[in-house]
C-alpha cells in the first residue's frame, strides 16, 4: 500500500469515521462533528462513515481523508508507515482499556466450552472486537479458526452483541474499561446498547489492555493545520457542544496528545491473532 500526499489545492477538509459506530443517527453526529470543526479549522468539513476499518486506513493513506477516528490498530498501521497519530481518547481517567468476551446471560459459556460454538465479531482490525479476544483464546490453547464452528463479522460492536441476543452467534467480545477502574464488560455493553443491556450478558474472560483509540493526520497535511485541528481535540471538553461530541461520537471525556509510536506494541497482539 503506498502513501499518498493529500493536495494542498483541495479547499475541503476530510474526516472519516470508523463502522464501529453503527449506522444510527450517523448522519446527525456527522453533521454535528462537521459544524464544529469547520468553526475549528475556518475551512468546509466533509465527515464520513467508511465502510470497514480497510477502507478507513485506505482513505487516510491515498489522501481521500485528511484525519480519522480509528481504532488501535489501524492507528497502528498508520504509525509503522510514518503517519502521526495526533491525539486519542480518554475515558473514566484512563487512555487505554481492555475486551471482554460475553455470551448471553444464563448460556453458561466458559472458555473450555467454545468448541462447535458461533462467534460474531466487529472486524478484523477491530482491537476490542476481534484482534484481542482471539490473542487471548490463542493463549489459552484454542485456535478460533478451528474452535469455532463458524464466525462472522457484522461491522460494528452493537450488531456483534445484537447477533448474539438474537440467537444468531453465541459469543462476542466488547470493549470495557481496565480492571483498575473496578468496572466491568457491562459498561461496555451499556456504552453500545444502553441501560440495563448489561444484564442480558454473561462474562467468559477479559483480556489484555490496548492504547485507546487515536486520530492520526494524513501526511502532508499542512503544519498548521495540524496543530489547529490539534488544539481544537483538545479543547473539546471545554465546552458543552465538544463534551456532548465528546460523548456521542469518540465515546470519551476528552483527548490527551497521543505518545510517537505509542500503538507499537499492538503489531504483537495482531500477530498473535493471525
């Protein structure tokens, strides 16, 4: 895959988003994220929803977006091909979280009881959804390739849990916070499906942690660009317009700026997976 330097003649800035939001009032939280960074950026936003995190990473390098909300290890990718990851997320206090694989409540699933069973996973670039639950199972003796009786990916975090609720897959993995914070997978279920979803799901394990998710910048772009689109992140949680984005689209409390090379250690994890 090649990089390609964004023209500096494009009058419009482009800002793509992940299919691990789902489609739902995508359009509405894209118009608002669009409004406020084209005040930011004194220039016209266009945001768009990419249709798999490929499809994400592709548009980030070949120049057709200038910066993206993408998840640790597309940021990884970016980073070991000389792209900046810009800022990335923090939630509850913290800047990296961990997976946790569920069933549904009352399947009494456990680790040793995955042999012939269905899995519904996110993507396969999806850290908490696909790439660190494997690593894990891998640790634990079974390969997912020949555990499973079958898996499939649906595209986003809430058809994974919905599939799973409707009978169509017996486990999938969400995103939750790390074991420091005392919280458990249901807060994850509850950021996706809402209150009280949590009960409808039973933990099997949780696995390692992983780097939040980032916004790394097309190269290219220009300095001062950057660093205005930069500032502009930052400040988000300054007032309530940006902490409402804050929550509705990058599902944080603010951004902090993202350490170089700070995903390096994820290209272990999706090796493991492979």
């Amino acid at each position: 895959m090649t990089v390609h330097v964004p023209p500096t003649s494009r009058h419009s800035f482009r800002f793509g988003l992940p299919p691990s939001l789902g489609s739902e009032m995508a359009r509405e939280r894209a118009e608002r994220l669009s409004a406020f960074l084209q005040r930011a950026l004194g220039k016209l936003v266009e945001v768009s929803m990419a249709p798999s995190y490929e499809t994400l990473a592709k548009d980030l390098l070949s120049g057709r977006a200038d910066a993206a909300w993408a998840p640790p290890f597309v940021c990884a990718r970016m980073e070991a091909m000389g792209v900046r990851v810009l800022v990335r997320g923090v939630r509850r206090g913290m800047s990296s979280y961990r997976s946790a694989l569920v069933c549904r409540a009352g399947a009494g699933l456990s680790v040793e009881r995955l042999k012939g069973t269905n899995a519904a996973w996110v993507d396969r670039d999806a850290v908490g959804g696909y790439l660190l639950p494997t690593a894990y199972l891998k640790t634990q003796g079974l390969e997912p390739s020949r555990a499973f009786a079958a898996q499939h990916f649906t595209g986003s975090y809430r058809g994974a849990l919905e599939a799973v609720l409707e009978g169509k897959a017996d486990v999938t993995s969400i995103f939750c916070p790390p074991a420091s914070t005392g919280l458990t997978f249901a807060t994850g279920v509850e950021d996706v499906l809402g209150p009280g979803a949590g009960a409808r799901f039973e933990l099997i394990a949780y696995t390692d942690e992983a780097p939040n998710d980032g916004v790394p910048v097309a190269m290219g772009l220009a300095p001062q660009l950057v660093t205005t689109l930069e500032s502009a992140l930052l400040g988000l949680q300054a007032a309530p317009d940006g902490q409402a984005l804050l929550r509705d689209i990058f599902n944080a409390e603010r951004f902090e700026v993202a350490p170089r090379m700070g995903y390096r250690a994820l290209y272990r994890v999706a090796l493991a997976s492979l």
